[in-house]
C-alpha cells in the first residue's frame, strides 16, 4: 500500500512540474507575441522609434518599374482635367480596363500587375495585382535611401471581411514624389510566418512646386508617443499647386494628396467610403480602392464650411443660395442614394428679425458648422452672431428655434431673446464628461461658477453618455475667443473677450465644452482647454487618447495628450493653408492591422 501511494505522490509532483513547465513557456509565448506585435505597431508609426530598424535592402534582388520610355512596365492613366478625374462613368472605365488587363494576363509575387494612381485620386499610390497558389496576407513597406526619411509600413487590405486571399488586388499608398521608392512586398501566411519576400523600385513625378513635401516638425513637452495614424490636411492650398486633401505620416512628410477644384471644406467617411466637396457644388465618393462611385451634383446651392452624415442616409451641409442676398445662411440635405436636394433650413427667413438689425444683410448670420441631435433637430454655430443656435422641428413646414447658447446683449430687442439659455454651474456630483471634449487642460479641471461665451465659435461635436437625461448632452466647440463682428458693430463684444496677461491682446482660443440642458434651459461650462489664439478658426479633433488641434492663422497643427500638452507640432509654409486637420489610422478602410 505505500508502494502505491509513493508512486502516486510521485506522479502527481511530475504531473505538477510538467503543468508548470507548459504554463512558463505558454507564458513565454505569449510574452513573445506581445512582444512581436509592439514591434510591429512600432514600426508603423512612421517615425525613428528607439530599437526598431529600417528596412535593409543591401542584399535583396531589386525590380525595377518604369513609367514611361522603351522599359514601361506600369500601366499609367490620363486625366487631363479634375473634373475628368472625378467623372463616375470615366472613372468606372478604368476599373474595367484593369480587369480586362488582369483577366487576360498571369501575374505572380514576382511578376505582378503594377498600375501608378489608375483613378488620379491619390498622387503617391501603386495598384497592384498578383495570385498566389495558398492564402496568404501582404504586408507592404515604403522605403527610401534616405535616414531622415522613415519607413512606411502598413499590411494591405482586400476588403473589410476577408484578408487573406489567394487573389491580390490592393491600392498601395504612402509613396514620396520625386524619389525612388523601394516598395517592400511581404507575404505572410494566416500564423504570421513569412513565406516570400519581392522589392520593387519605382519612381513617381514630384508634386506640384510650392507644395509642402515635408512639414517642420517640433517635439513638444509631453512625454506620449503619437498615436498611429495620418493627419488629413482638409482644403491645403498653396500658390500654384493643385488643392485639395493632403496627407502626412508623423514624421511630418507627405504620404498622399487627394486633388481638388476648389478649396475642399470638410470630409466624412460612410461605409468605408470618402466622402469630400471637391468643388462648392460637388460632393464625391471614393472607395478604398481609389474607384470614384458617386458625384453629387448640387444644383441652386454652394457648400460653405461643414457637412455632416445625419444617420438617416443623407449629407446635411450648410450653403449658399444662387441669388439669395445672404450667403452661409441654409441647410440642405443631400440624400446618398439618389443624390436629390433639398433645403432643409432658410436661416434668413426663420430669423428675419434679428436679420434686420445687421448692418450689412450679407453676413449677418455666416453659419460654420452644423450637428444633428435626433430626426429633426440641427444645433447651428453662428461665426458672426457668436452663437450656437438649436432649431426643431427641422424637415417640416415650421421649424422653430428653441434654443440659443451665447451672451444675451447679442439677441436683445429681438424676438429670440427668450430663446437665450442661461448660464449655470455645475451641479455637485456632475463631472466635465463630454467624449471629444474630454481633453482638459493642464490642470486637468472642470470649471465652476459663471463664465465668459464663446466668441466666433465652430467646430461643433456632440456626445451624450448613460450619466445624462434625455434632454442633456455635452456639446464641444472651437472658442476662437475673437471679439470682430463685421455686421453687428452696435454689440460691444470686446467686453466678453479673455485677455492674455498683459491685459491688451487676447491671450488664447479655446476649446469649451459645455453640459446644455435642454429642459431646463441652461449650459454649464464643464471645461476648457487653452489653444493658440487665432482670430479665424480651427477645428479640435479628438484621437483615442489624443486629439489634433488645427490652428487656421499660424497654419500649424499638433497632436496633444489628455492633459493639452502638445506631443508634436507641424507647421506648413507660409504661402500654404488648410481648413481643417483630421487624424485616422485607416484601419478597415485603407489598412488593417499589422501582421
């Protein structure tokens, strides 16, 4: 009997021993895949990060691609015009004559079908097309000769449900003009193995002269490192380059331009499409593939400054009337499916009373920025009355206008002047909440008691959170702290105005944050972050953690932590402007996750 149970006991120490082997080298493993997966999101963040290497292409059997002359092995496309690039039937031309070329001709790894920006949608992209007897992902790397120059590395996408595949058609991006770029093509198997490895040379044209290829970057005082992604530079124009969208890695160099007739005001992206005014009456659609699916043509109206997608299957955005004696004054709704226009909101005439004390009917009310609250409610932000303005009811025959946040001076004697909500604190037990306006500043705290309005505000964001009623919501906007008004010279808007220390010049812009209580008619300011003074505008855009701050008059923008510390700063030429900075990985669009 002891026999047996010492060699039980024996067993169940071997048993125990084994069971903490496997759990140290399962911990191990997993140890090891984190370890592996930071140094690929390391290696995309398009900047030197300590311990990680650029690509070593000494030893690798480089393929060169032509795009003109007796050795052309890139298939190239004309647009002569932008308005040809953006021609739905043109662009669906080339798609078919892709397909005819990769239908009718074998493409492998090592001899793939290279097309330079087919669609003339982004000037630094390379389709490409090739098949592979197994599944596999591809991953890609731009690399240059150049050390200040980092890599670019992302892993291609097919579509959004499938990512490996035996057949490979992808849109590659990042290239730089005027340079060679060595594109590095990896294909990894579904266990994240390296199977096959292929570089290619390419040369693209360079861009326009005056455009900025390379902006100045500043590290600032925080100690975060920027978060992965591209700065989407909305409406850069620059003397004699082409306008439009472009596009810069964190290390400041440009990845991609997107072209544009006129000055592009804003972007959205719905079903994993881009959507951008390519001119004041265009509205466009682009996949990710760089394909143009749609091109709305706005008839009777000019877009001015913001749109946005209302979750009902159409593009609000704020406009101009051909004809009409004010500009920047309605609301119109373009509907995504069949592209029909409709005006939702005639601010001139929904508000001719306080129209008429303008001087100047022109620009009496120049709206910048619209959201949607519900069906039918918009909530507006009025540059030259320095007022965010809630209507209801928009869509029918009588809109109303419930609600209106700013300095009451600024409606009295008007009609609207008990539509003015009143300034409150906050209640004990609430916080300074507020999604994008949860980046507070340094201090980090909420603001109490009675405060200064916002002065020529825009770039309006909503959030709502499980911790408010029904009636409440967080409403983040860009406070330019600006106190011009060129049609309301009457309102002594100087007084409101936050003046730097020496007590003379405005010392900041803003971004406020404010709990608006629609039941009880009251907004409390939960907080404010300090921004450059600018007496234009901007636009604030939060990132995971992190958000970008555009500041339009020092054409500059940085990336800043929770606490508004700035991580990084970018300024373009002084010939160069933008309207606005948004920041994306292009994850499931463009890109998805390294493998």
């Amino acid at each position: 009997m002891k026999g047996i149970v010492k060699v039980f006991a024996i067993t169940s120490i071997l048993v125990l021993i084994g069971a903490g082997v496997l759990a140290f080298f399962a911990n191990k493993k997993a140890t090891e895949i984190k370890r592996e997966q930071k140094a690929l999101q390391d290696r995309q963040l398009d900047k030197p990060v300590y311990g990680v290497k650029r690509e070593n292409i000494a030893t690798d059997m480089i393929i060169p691609l032509f795009l003109s002359g007796p050795s052309k092995n890139v298939n190239t496309f004309t647009h002569d015009k932008v308005d040809d690039i953006y021609d739905v039937a043109k662009s669906q031309g080339v798609e078919d004559s892709l397909h005819k070329i990769t239908s009718t001709k074998n493409a492998g790894f090592d001899k793939p079908i290279w097309a330079y920006n087919p669609y003339g949608t982004d000037a630094q992209s390379m389709y490409v097309y090739f098949t592979t007897d197994k599944e596999y992902y591809l991953n890609y790397t731009i690399h240059i000769e150049n050390s200040d120059i980092p890599d670019f590395r992302r892993s291609a996408i097919i579509d959004e449900t499938r990512e490996v595949t035996r057949t490979h058609e992808y849109m590659l991006r990042g290239l730089i003009p005027g340079v060679d770029n060595y594109i590095i093509m990896e294909l990894v198997d579904a266990k994240g193995e390296l199977y096959k490895r292929e570089v290619f040379r390419v040369s693209i044209p360079k861009i326009d002269k005056g455009a900025d290829t390379q902006l100045v970057v500043k590290d600032g005082q925080s100690m975060e490192q920027e978060s992965f992604g591209l700065f989407f530079g909305i409406g850069y124009k620059s003397k004699g380059t082409r306008k439009g969208i472009y596009i810069y890695d964190n290390s400041g160099y440009l990845r991609g331009s997107i072209p544009a007739k006129n000055t592009t005001t804003n972007m959205m992206f719905y079903n994993n499409n881009l959507f951008f005014n390519y001119t004041p009456r265009n509205i466009v659609a682009i996949n990710p593939m760089g394909k143009v699916v749609a091109n709305y043509k706005i008839t009777g109206y000019k877009i001015s400054q913001d749109f946005r997608y209302d979750a009902f299957g159409h593009i609000l955005a704020i406009a101009t009337a051909d004809g009409a004696k004010s500009i920047q004054d309605r609301v119109i709704s373009i509907n995504i499916k069949n592209g029909g226009v409709q005006e939702l909101l005639n601010m001139s005439k929904l508000m001719g009373d306080a129209r008429k004390h303008a001087k100047g009917k022109k620009k009496w009310i120049m709206l910048n920025s619209v959201i949607i609250s519900g069906s039918s409610t918009l909530i507006l932000s009025s540059q030259e009355l320095s007022s965010i303005i809630i209507v209801d009811n928009v869509g029918s025959k009588l809109p109303v206008v419930s609600g209106i946040l700013s300095q009451p001076e600024i409606w009295s004697g008007t009609k609207y002047s008990e539509c003015v909500y009143s300034q409150t604190e906050l209640s004990e037990g609430e916080d300074g909440g507020g999604g994008q306006g949860d980046a507070t500043g340094e201090e980090g705290y909420a603001v109490a008691g009675i405060f200064t309005s916002h002065l020529r505000p825009g770039d309006l964001h909503l959030t709502r959170d499980e911790s408010l009623t029904e009636d409440q919501f967080y409403l983040s906007l860009y406070n330019t702290n600006n106190a011009f008004s060129a049609t309301r010279k009457d309102l002594n808007l100087a007084s409101y105005q936050m003046m730097g220390s020496n007590g003379v010049v405005p010392g900041h812009s803003y971004e406020y944050t404010y709990l608006v209580d629609r039941e009880a008619k009251t907004y409390a300011l939960t907080k404010q972050n300090e921004l450059p003074y600018t007496t234009q505008c901007g636009n604030v855009f939060g990132f995971g953690e992190h958000f970008v701050v555009y500041t339009e008059g020092e054409n500059s923008f940085s990336e800043r932590d929770a606490k508004n510390i700035s991580i990084q700063s970018y300024t373009l030429d002084s010939r160069a402007s933008m309207k606005k900075v948004y920041k994306y990985d292009m994850k499931g669009i463009w890109f998805t996750e390294p493998k």
